[in-house]
C-alpha cells in the first residue's frame, strides 16, 4: 500500500476544518486558512500567530488599514487585501442579522454598531426609513479626522431624497470613547433637523457611537 505522505504544516488547519469544523478551529488556524500560504520558511500558521501577536488579537488586525497590515514581515499586499476583505464580510454579515425595523435608540446603535466600532476617525451616516420605521438604507456620509468631521446639512440629506425616506436617524462615532456632544455636533443636529423640516422629512434621532456606550439625541430630548 502507498504510505500516505503527511500533509505540510500550512495545510493541516483546511484538514482540521474539514474533520471538525470551523467552529473548533483556534483564531489562528482560521486565519492560516485566509492566508494559505507562508513565506520565508515559516508556515501559514506561524505567521497567523505572529501576526495575532504583533496586533493583539483580531480586533487589531481588524482595525488595522492596509498599509499597516503590509509593513508586517512575511504578509504581502495579496494577503493583506484578502484579510481585510475577510473582516469586512464579517462586518456585513453581522449588520445583516440586526432588525430592520428601528423602534428605538439602543436598536440603532446595535444596527450601526458593526459599522463605526472599528474606526480611529470619526464617520457620518445615516439611516433612512420608511413610514412604518422599517430600515431602507444605510448610507455612510463623510468621514473626517480623529476627533471631527465636517458635512453640511444638503449631504446628509442627500440620501434620504433619493430613498424618499420619510424619516432618518443620523449617527456618527467618537474614537475617544466618549459618547457626549461636542458644540459642533449640536450645531450639525439643529441645521439638519431645521433642513428635514423644509423636506417634510422627520429627523428621528442622532446616535454618537463611542465603544460600548453610545448617546441618543432622542433620548435627550434634543430632538
């Protein structure tokens, strides 16, 4: 009989997943798997571990941009584009499974949550709604620095003529993690508020995601 030759270290994660299912598999092995190969000597997998420990965990390697992911030794642009296209389906597939109606701000902070929890810049969006409060669309607006962004009150609005919204929620994060509003982010809620009334549109809520927290306008009673 013809001995059977063991499979290389790179390919042993695919059989693992295969035997026992994804699941099962450690951070690591899942990762070997997107990665397929290694490179200067080492395997798919050690380079996986090196690579949870250079970004401390997947969270990292999640958070991290494309120019960062390339700078790590032994992880090319190719492998770099197919990480971060792995964690952006899983941001996508987590948003599918939120509810498609919102009936109140913590709903719409678990409905954006995927989308900003990994962003070092602040983002806007917005949600556009229909008259029974069912989801229509989720549009991402502008993105600025750090700790700012700015957009006028006619952009944000421009989604909502398009969807012919009835309604939006408008959400934007905080990377500090500090969910309260700035001056400015006062002002941008009156000048859209002001803009949705001229539309026949209602401005139901601006959400400010901060990490785990988050800040209902709404809820305030600032809108």
């Amino acid at each position: 009989m013809e001995k059977i030759k063991e499979l290389p270290a790179e390919d042993r994660p695919r059989e693992k997943l295969l035997k026992v299912g994804a699941e099962n598999l450690t951070d690591g092995e899942l990762l070997a798997i997107l990665l397929r190969t290694g490179t200067n000597g080492k395997s798919a997998l050690t380079l996986a571990r090196e690579l949870l420990k250079e970004f401390k965990g997947l969270k990292g390697i999640a958070e991290a941009s494309l120019r960062e992911l390339t700078s790590f030794k032994g992880l090319g642009l190719a492998k770099a584009i197919t990480l971060a296209a792995a964690f952006e389906l899983g941001r996508r597939a987590k948003r599918s499974e939120s509810p498609k109606r919102v009936r109140s701000p913590q709903e719409a902070f678990n409905l954006i949550r995927p989308i900003v929890e990994t962003l070092k810049v602040e983002e806007l969006g917005v949600i556009t709604l229909n008259s029974k409060g069912e989801v229509i669309g989720i549009h991402r607006v502008a993105r600025g620095g750090a700790n700012r962004v700015s957009v006028r009150a006619k952009e944000i609005l421009r989604p909502a003529v398009k969807d012919l919204a009835e309604g939006i929620i408008l959400f934007h994060n905080h990377p500090s993690e500090n969910p309260e509003p700035s001056p400015e982010d006062l002002k941008l809620t009156r000048q859209v508020k002001e803009a949705c009334t001229i539309l026949g549109i209602e401005l139901l809520d601006h959400i400010i995601a901060a990490g785990e927290e988050f800040f209902s306008f709404k809820g305030e009673g600032l809108v």
